[in-house]
C-alpha cells in the first residue's frame, strides 16, 4: 500500500472514539423536594435547626411585652382624653356658678352658687347684657356639643342650668323632663326640677307649679335629708305658699347643720320672720 492510500485510510473517523452517544429516553428523575429551599441531596430534616426552648420563651416574652405596651398606650391615651374632658366640664360648671354667684335672680339658692344678697322688689337683672358674658360663651360651646352628641345628660344638665340663670323654666322643665326618667331619684336632678316648677311658678303665678316644685324639694330631702340647698329651697318655696310651719322646719334643720356661712345667715334671718310674723 502506497503512503497516499495510507493517509486517505488514516482520515476516516474511528466509529468507537467518534460516534455519537445516543440520549436514554428515559429523563434523569428530579431530587426530591426540600421545603427548606436548599438544593442538596440529603434529607431536608437535616438543615433544619431544632426549635430552642430558650428562643421560643423570648419570642413569646417579646409578643407580651408588644401587648402589654399598646394596652398602656391605649389607657394613657383614654386617660388623658377622660381628664381633659372632666376639666373642660369643670370649666364650664365654674362658668356658671360665677355667674350665679354674680347674679342672683331669685330667691331660692342655685346649687354651687356663693351667697349674695337679693334685692328687694323685682329680682330680675335687666341691666345685664347675657351676650358679653362669659356665660354667653359656655352656652355656645354646649350647643355645639349638643349638636353632636345630642343624648350626653350632663351637656343637657348644664344646658337647663343656663336655661335657669336666664329665667327660662319652661325651656329646662323641658330638658329635666327628658332626663328624669334614667334618675327618677336622683336628688340633684329632682332638686334642679324643683327649682325650675318654682321659677314659672313665680313667672306664671301658677299655683300647681308652686307645689310641684315643693313636691320635687320634698322627694330630693328623702335622699338627702340634709342638704342645705334643697333645705333652703324647700323653706323658701313653703314661704311663697305661707306654710310657715313647713318653712320654718326646713330653715330651722339647714341652720342646725352647723354651717357658718351667707345662706345659713340668711336661713336664721327668714326664720326670725317667720316667728315674729306668727298671729
């Protein structure tokens, strides 16, 4: 054999070195799935770590403490917001007992009220102008609180005291009316009712005003038999009628409270009258 021949021999491929490997048909199977996302071979209950009592204890501490903060948060918020609520009522209450210290429009005594001498003749203070005061300022803030919150009884309460201080009965029977049914005997509401039946009881000169509001006077006593207010207003009311004898009862029980102050002055001063008047 020639060395061409020998070359064209040596140029044909080896079928055992070239030959292409034929695919299996059959797809190599996936690895079994690990939930931990790690691609290994081995059990996936190897990677992972066992659950430490330790960090369960802190996760779990963690989690109270995060709950018991918020509740504190929540309280101190509902905390703040009940004082300031309570101060701005107290505000408005002080609002009003000033000006019914200031100006006093009747004979009976308004609950929170220093004393003041009544003048003689008509009590009414005309002269006075409402829209300047700071009471004209309170009532603006109630209404518009009212309009909110139309059912709040004591915004109603403070609203028929200032019905009251203007000599506007009928306006806080009307308000009194609608809260007695969830207190019928709540001394201070009975005690307020009073003391509007005898303003329009005196405006009206309407005698069954005049006993309802003694009526009222009389329900409060049984509750609080020694309040020197609806003692006093009581004594008044029996005056107005000419039950001396029930008036001076019900002076003669405020003065032996002991109280050295105006309206007990003044309680000795009536009774004095009422027993130098007696036939």
């Amino acid at each position: 054999m020639s060395q061409q021949e020998e070359h064209h021999g040596n140029d044909q491929p080896d079928a055992m070195t070239h030959a292409p490997i034929p695919e299996s048909t059959h797809s190599a199977e996936p690895p079994p799935a690990d939930n931990t996302g790690v691609e290994t071979s081995e059990p996936a209950s190897l990677h992972r770590s066992p659950k430490s009592p330790l960090r369960t204890i802190v996760r779990t501490s963690a989690y109270t403490t995060l709950a018991m903060a918020s509740l504190v948060v929540a309280f101190l918020a509902y905390a703040i917001a009940t004082d300031f609520d309570l101060r701005f009522e107290g505000e408005r209450e002080r609002a009003i007992r000033e000006y019914a210290s200031a100006h006093r429009a009747t004979e009976l005594r308004f609950p929170g009220a220093s004393h003041q001498a009544i003048r003689s003749g008509d009590t009414r203070n005309t002269d006075f102008d409402f829209s300047s005061s700071e009471l004209s300022f309170v009532e603006q803030d109630i209404d518009a609180d009212l309009e909110r919150n139309p059912g709040n009884d004591q915004l109603l309460t403070l609203r028929a005291q200032i019905h009251l201080l203007r000599l506007q009965p009928a306006a806080a029977i009307d308000i009194l009316d609608r809260l007695r049914p969830f207190s019928p005997k709540d001394p201070t509401l009975l005690g307020w009712l009073g003391y509007a039946h005898y303003l329009r009881g005196r405006s009206e000169r309407e005698p069954r005003d005049m006993l309802r509001a003694i009526d009222f006077f009389e329900s409060a006593l049984t509750v609080d038999g020694q309040n020197p207010v609806l003692l006093f207003n009581a004594a008044v009311a029996y005056q107005r009628i000419g039950n001396r004898t029930a008036a001076e009862r019900c002076f003669s029980a405020l003065v032996a409270l002991g109280k050295r102050d105006g309206w007990t002055r003044e309680a000795e001063v009536r009774r004095m009258e009422l027993t130098k008047d007696k036939p």
